[in-house]
C-alpha cells in the first residue's frame, strides 16, 4: 500500500492512502455545480482483508454481514472474492442472488423473521436460517420444516459498540428447552450461533461463547432423539483494528473445546471486517461561521462548519456508535489544507435538525472555508445504509472507485 508522501504533508501520512488521495482530486476535478458528498471505495481493501482472514482463522468460512453495507459494486466485489453472505430479510437475499451468489452461500441469520420472507427463502432454496425462540421455532416447523436451523445462543461483550444480548440469543437452560421441543416436533437443529456484539474489543467474549456452544452440544448428545449438529457460526464484532488481537482467541478456544470433534463446519459474519475501512467519505463545506462572544470558559470565537452530510445521512453512526469522526480537510480541489495554527471545529449536519451535529471541539489545520472538502475514512459500516431522505435530501450517496472492481 502506498501512502500519500510527506511532501504533501506530514501530518497525512499513514491516514490517506495516495491512491485514495488521487481518486478523490480526479473526482473533485469533474465534479458537478452541486457538489455532492460521495464515497471512495477500495476493492483491495477487500482482498487484503480476505488474505487476513484466511491466514488468521483458515477453518473458519466468513459470511459477509450485507446489513453492513449493501452496496451493489462492492456486494459484487465481495461475491468475486469467494466470500459468502449473511442475509437478514427478503430484500438482502433477493440483492445477492441477483449477483450470482448460490443458495448454499446464504444464511438468513435474523433469529426474528416475517412469515413471507421464511417462503421466500424457502422458495429460493436458502435453507440455513436462524431461530432463538419457541415462537420462531413453530414458525419454522409450519412454513419450513426442512431448513437447516440454528439455534442462537446468549453472548456479550459489553464494551462492543451495539450491544445484541438483549434481544437477541438463548441462556443455557433455554436452549436445552429449544433443543428438546425441536426434536418433539422433529425440527432437525443443524447449528449452534452466537454474536457477542457488533465492534467488539473483548476477546475473550469468544473463548466464553464457544465454551458454552460446547455445553449445549454435549447436551444434544444426551437427547433420546439428538440433532445432528454439524454446524457453528461464532457471529461478527470483528473490525480491521481487533482482528490480530481476536484470532488467536479464536483458535486456542476452538481448539480447547471443538478440537477432538470431527467435521464441525465454522462460520462466522463479520461486517466492518471487509467495509467500514474499504470506503472513504467525502463532503463539501456548505457554510461557516465564527461566533464572536466568547464563552466564559475560553476567550477564543467559537467556530462552525457545515456540510452537505449528516446524521441523518451518513454520520448515524456518530448517534448509535458514539464514535468521533475526525475529517481531513481539503481544498475545493483535493490538496491538503496544511497552512496556519489549528484551530477548533464544531461541524453540524445541512438538516434543520438541532441534534444534526458531526462532531465537537475538531481540531483543522488553518481556515477551513465554503467551498472546500472533509474526507472521513473508514465510512463503510452502518453509513449509507441507514441514510434517510429527510428534509428532502438524497439519501444515496455516489460511490467512485479508487481502483477497478
């Protein structure tokens, strides 16, 4: 990977890759009257990210969350590395057969499903899906008595970003209930999941969630009717800076509790892992402004930016995540803005909501001005997805390509 060089300025480099940096100021050169935000998508990413994965955890097949990010070219660039995909309802699944993906490289893991999209999966012969209650499991046994049914287990690492183990997964003595009426009524249970949150940073939240996967297939092995389980999906929370810290926990734990079982198939659904660093948002500085009462606690103005983004497009992650967004700044036309003392930010979203704020007290280089540009990286997760056309706006982001797919 090749990195924007110190001659464009030193405080960049490392955080904008040069061929990144060349795609946004090919972009900007072109660009139309109106300005609009738009994404820089990195396909190497994705491979590199693969390669990662197969040297890391090599037994372990990745479904690619596609609530993550269902953009059309980069779902494509996904299916084209061999990846396969975890669907959460009718629409996602139509969206990855329509690129070519085969039935068997699906899973519709929402352990909540609307009767309609369980027929159409059915009807699409997508057979491994997702239950975490008596209610799914009769639901399943009336419309789809064949599928290959998971059950999903409680997991939690509480310092993820979005906690699942409130709504979704099974305590030990409930999944052993789940695993008992299934046979009753002749459900065969065919894998055991869990998801310990999404962008985790516990490790050992996997090394807990595994050992109690193996507990509850020791327990199918004392049913009078026991399933025949084959199958362990360990779930997502993997992100591009957790990943080293979590493989090895992975492996030692498969080891120490699945090592002696033969022809167990692990899958798992990582998300960010492959896009929320693929994608680079930019977006245009629409308005500024310099409130010069001085607060009581500083004697500097109080500057804001506003750009032609926000919550209520691409930042909802800055509400549900608590993340910081920290953009770089850039000129009308792509340079780096590297010139004068820092100065403090407050940069709000173009609705006329008052809660549409980016972000506080941003530090920027020099002035930033109407007119030039904010480049946020690693944008590629629970972005565009979640964008809503309030206010009227679009809620489509353009995507340009810093490399072919």
């Amino acid at each position: 990977m090749v990195w924007a060089t110190p001659s464009d300025s030193a405080r960049y480099t490392g955080v904008l890759p040069s061929r990144i940096h060349r795609a946004i100021r090919e972009h900007l050169t072109h660009y139309s009257d109106d300005g609009n935000p738009f994404f820089v998508g990195d396909p190497d990413f994705i491979r590199q990210q693969l390669d990662r994965w197969k040297k890391q955890l090599p037994f372990i097949d990745p479904f690619f969350a596609v609530k993550c990010n269902n953009n059309r070219e980069f779902l494509e660039a996904v299916r084209k590395a061999g990846i396969n995909f975890d669907c959460a309802s009718k629409e996602e699944i139509s969206q990855v057969l329509d690129l070519g993906v085969r039935p068997e490289q699906v899973i519709f893991a929402s352990p909540r499903k609307t009767e309609s999209h369980i027929s159409y999966a059915k009807s699409q012969g997508i057979l491994k899906t997702v239950i975490d209650s008596e209610d799914e499991l009769y639901k399943v046994k009336e419309l789809f008595p064949t599928a290959q049914v998971f059950v999903r287990l409680w997991a939690d690492d509480p310092s993820s970003h979005v906690r699942l183990c409130d709504k979704f997964g099974l305590h030990v003595e409930e999944a052993k209930h789940l695993l008992g009426l299934a046979s009753k009524l002749e459900v065969n249970i065919t894998g055991l999941c869990f998801h310990i949150g999404s962008g985790a940073s516990d490790p050992e939240a996997y090394d807990q969630a595994i050992r109690l996967t193996r507990e509850i297939y020791n327990y199918n092995d004392i049913l009078k009717h026991k399933h025949c389980i084959t199958m362990i999906d360990i779930g997502g929370g993997f992100t591009n800076a957790n990943f080293d810290k979590f493989a090895p926990v992975i492996r030692a734990a498969a080891e120490r509790y699945f090592g002696s079982e033969p022809g167990i198939q692990w899958m798992a659904e990582p998300g960010r892992f492959f896009s929320s660093d693929a994608f680079y948002l930019v977006c245009r500085v629409i308005g500024s402004s310099t409130n010069r009462k001085y607060s009581a606690e500083s004697d500097k103005p109080k500057s804001k930016l506003f750009v032609n983004d926000g919550l209520y497009q691409n930042f909802l992650n800055v509400l549900i995540e608590k993340i910081t967004p920290a953009p770089i700044p850039l000129t009308s036309r792509g340079s780096f803005i590297v010139e004068g003392q820092d100065q403090a930010y407050t940069i709000w979203g173009q609705t006329c909501c008052g809660i549409d704020r980016i972000s506080c007290d941003t530090r920027l280089p020099g002035v930033v001005q109407r007119g030039d540009w904010l480049c946020y990286s690693s944008m590629g997760a629970y972005t565009n997805v979640t964008a809503s056309s309030f206010n009227g706006f679009v809620s489509n982001t353009e995507v340009i390509w810093a490399t072919k797919l």
